[in-house]
C-alpha cells in the first residue's frame, strides 16, 4: 500500500476541499494532476503558515461580513413591512405575481442599501394582504420583512 502525499490546496478542488486546505491524496493523484495543474503544493512548514495566515484573513472577513449583514438585519427590521400596489381582480386575486426583484428594488430604495434578489425567499402570493419574506442577507444571518399588497 503506497504512503499518502501532504498537500495544501492553491484552488477550490471539487470533492477534495478549498483554498489552503491541507490534503491527504494518492501520491499518483499529486504527482499526475494536481502539482501539473498548480492546484496544489507539497505541504512544509512555511506553506502550512502561510496557509494559516490565509484562513485567519479569510475568517476575519467572513466576521466583518456578518457584522455588515446584522446591521442590516436590524434596519430591515426597523423599517418593519413594505407596500406593493399590484392590479386586483375579483376576490382580491392580483394580476401576475410579486417577485424576490420588486420586493429587493423595495427594500433598496427604502433602506438604500442594496440586497441580492437571490437571497430573498417568497411565499406564494396570489391576493392581496400580509406576507412575511425572509431576506438572506449572510450564511447565517436571516432577516424576516413583512411585505403588504395591496390594490392600486
């Protein structure tokens, strides 16, 4: 049974790990694809330290991010609930539908801060009334906005 090859990780490697992450593979797999292909180096002592390096840099951003995205929590949850005047039919059923798009140009032009569309998840709204809409703002920050329809 062949010995396993150290590596650290230059790049995002499907199925194997991300950036500096420290590796155990196949010395075949290092010696064929990966160190060909720069996506990894043998793993020393100052490799592992700049890696180390790498990933404390990168945790202190993901820290400032979430700082950002709870600031924006608290702002979406002070302002409280958004309205959107939509046609309405018989019964109270509105013409088309509200989408993550009207609801993230909303919250841009009343917070001005802007909010990816992506992240914002609607239930499906077919009437008027209230709707609550969680807005991702972070991996684990999730804000929760009330959002009103109503009759133009």
């Amino acid at each position: 049974m062949a010995k396993r090859v150290q590596l650290v990780l230059n790049k995002d490697v499907n199925k194997l790990g991300k950036l500096g992450d420290l590796v155990e593979v196949a010395p075949g797999y290092a010696r064929n694809y990966l160190l060909p292909q720069k996506m990894a180096v043998q793993a020393t002592p100052g490799i592992l330290k700049q890696a180390e390096r790498r990933k404390e840099k990168e945790r202190l951003r993901q820290e400032e991010l979430k700082q950002v995205a709870q600031g924006l929590k608290a702002t979406l949850e002070k302002v409280g609930s958004f309205t959107i005047a939509k046609q309405v039919g018989e019964g109270d059923s509105i013409f088309g539908t509200v989408t993550d798009r009207e609801v993230a140009t909303l919250i841009q032009g009343a917070i001005n801060e802007e909010v990816d569309r992506r992240g914002i998840t609607l239930p499906d709204i077919s009437k008027t009334g209230t709707y609550n809409a969680e807005v991702k703002l972070h991996p684990e920050v999730t804000a929760t906005v009330r959002i009103q329809v109503v009759a133009e």
